[in-house]
C-alpha cells in the first residue's frame, strides 16, 4: 500500500512542479527561478506536514503519500544541481553563489523553525 501513495503523491507532487515550471515562463532568465520556488515550496509543505501531523499521527498515509511522495515529486535537487553546473559552466559565479545560499538556507531555515516548535 506504502508503493501506492507514494505513487500517487510523486505523480501529484511531480505535476505541481510542472505547473511552477509553467508559471515562470514569463519570468525567464539566467537565474533558475522555477527550481527555486519549487524547492522552497516543497521545504515549506514538508515542515508543514511535519508539524501539524507529527504531533498526532492521523494516519499510516501521510508520511509516504504526503512526504517522500508529494514533497519528493515537488522538489528537484536534480535540476537544482544541473542549473548550478550549467552557471558555472557560463562562469556565472555571482549568479551560482546566489542560486546555492538563497536555494538551502531558506529550506533549513523552515527546518529550523519547526524543530523549535516541536
């Protein structure tokens, strides 16, 4: 059953990456914008979930559909490294820096604040 939701919840998670991706278009530049909102998206429902359903476990479902499925279909660390190699490649080194810190220290900083509530 786990094989299951976590099926379904990639298949969501992966559609609701697209749709950022989409979204973006217009926002076309040199800087990965799509992966970034993805990826923080994706820390900030993972904190959330780990919050709000950690506390009282409503159901055997939540962590494989919601966490590995949802959040792992959401984020991309694939695409996140691919567009840094692609930065460095271009010698864009301000721009990958940029990309690095504001990509991860967000996302742990969503961590950090949840492990401080729990």
């Amino acid at each position: 059953m786990n094989y299951l939701l976590v099926f379904l919840g990639g298949g969501i998670g992966s559609m609701l990456r697209f749709g950022v991706g989409k979204a973006c278009v217009k926002w076309t530049s040199a800087f990965p914008i799509a992966t970034l909102i993805s990826n923080f998206l994706a820390c900030i429902l993972f904190t959330l979930i780990l919050y709000f359903w950690t506390k009282d476990l409503r159901g055997d479902w939540v962590l494989p559909f919601a966490l590995v499925g949802l959040c792992g279909g959401f984020s991309t660390f694939s695409t996140f490294s691919f567009e840094n190699f692609q930065l460095y490649q271009q010698a864009s080194y301000g721009l990958l820096l940029l990309n690095i810190l504001i990509s991860i220290l967000p996302g742990m900083f969503c961590f950090y604040w949840v492990s401080d509530k729990m």
